[in-house]
C-alpha cells in the first residue's frame, strides 16, 4: 500500500485521492464489492476532523492500514493565503465598526442623507435640508452650523477608513505577492 501522485495504490486498486490544502492521514480498509466496488474503503483525515470508518458490519471488513498524505507545499500556501484574507478582513472589519460603534444604526443609516444636505447647503444656501433643518431645530443649532459640523464629521470618517481600507488592501497585495507559509505568516493585521 502506497501513495504516488495523489493516488493510492491497495494491491492492484488504484484509487484517487482528494487533493488536500493540510497533511492528512489516509485509513484503508477491505470492504466487501457489495459496499464499495472495488473492494477498498478510503478514508481521507484531516487534523481535527472525525474519523471516518466503513458503514457496512465492521465484520466484514479487514483494516489494511494507515499511511500519512502529505499535502502539495502549493496547496498549502493556497489555504493558508485563503485563512490570512478572512482573518484581515475580519480585522478591517472591527477596526471599520470601531468607527461607528458609538451610533445607533438608524442614525448611521441617515449619514449619507446628512452629507448631501450639508454638501448641498454649502454649495447653494437656500436647498432643501429637511434632515438637518430638524436635527439643528432640536439641537438648537442653526442649520449652517451643523451643516459645516457634519462636513467636518464627513472628511474625519474619510480619512480613518480610507486609512483602515488601505491598510487592507496592502495586505491583500502582501497575500498575492506571497509564495511560501513563511511569506504569508509575516503579513499581520
């Protein structure tokens, strides 16, 4: 019993294996043709996962072995890119919600509405800003000073999240010019 190329060899079976992105173990059993054809149970184990054992009565089946499959160093590197881009864009993701954490979301839904009536107001004085005219009358504000307020508010959001998707995208740029585990180890949030 062996393993060559991706495929196992059980006697005179050949029988493919899956490709895998970790090293895993392969547990082989003899089974009878009536449960698999070819007579071979193949279990692929990966770290962690559950054993994985023939359905039919036990029995009728006799344990050939085990035998390590180690996973191609490019698959590897494919799943450990595939894991660092969830956990930076997890990352990005608290650091953006970091930002807004403060606000109820009703409110953060009415910021883009905000921003045009302010942007709207600066640019010609007599528009319509039903948003804000309401919030500066129960702030006691006038309008053209939460206008600017909310401008102000608008550039600062900007700039931390433009800084935070940034920072996101140049380590999504690290990732593709990755080519070993060492490489995408490095990359950190």
């Amino acid at each position: 019993m062996k393993i060559e190329n991706g495929i196992l060899v059980v006697g005179d079976q050949s029988v493919a294996l899956p490709v895998i992105h970790a090293d895993a173990k392969v547990r082989v059993w003899a089974v009878p043709p009536e449960y698999r054809k070819n007579g071979v149970f193949v279990a692929v184990e990966l770290s962690g996962q559950p054993q994985e054992i023939p359905a039919c009565s036990l029995s009728d089946t006799q344990y050939l072995g085990v035998l390590d499959y180690l996973a191609d160093d490019t698959n590897k590197v494919a799943a450990a890119k595939a894991a660092k881009l969830a956990e930076i864009s997890a990352g990005c993701e608290r650091a953006l919600n970091a930002l807004t954490s403060t606000y109820p979301p009703g409110e953060l839904q009415s910021w883009p509405q905000q921003v045009q009536e302010a942007a709207g107001l600066l640019l010609d004085p007599p528009s319509a800003t039903p948003l804000l005219s309401a919030i500066a009358e129960v702030r006691g504000l006038p309008v053209e000073e939460l206008a600017a307020r909310v401008q102000e508010k608008a550039v600062g959001y900007a700039a931390y999240s433009g800084a935070i998707i940034g920072k996101r995208q140049a380590s999504e740029d690290l990732l593709d010019k990755a080519e070993s585990l060492e490489d995408v180890g490095a990359i950190v949030w």
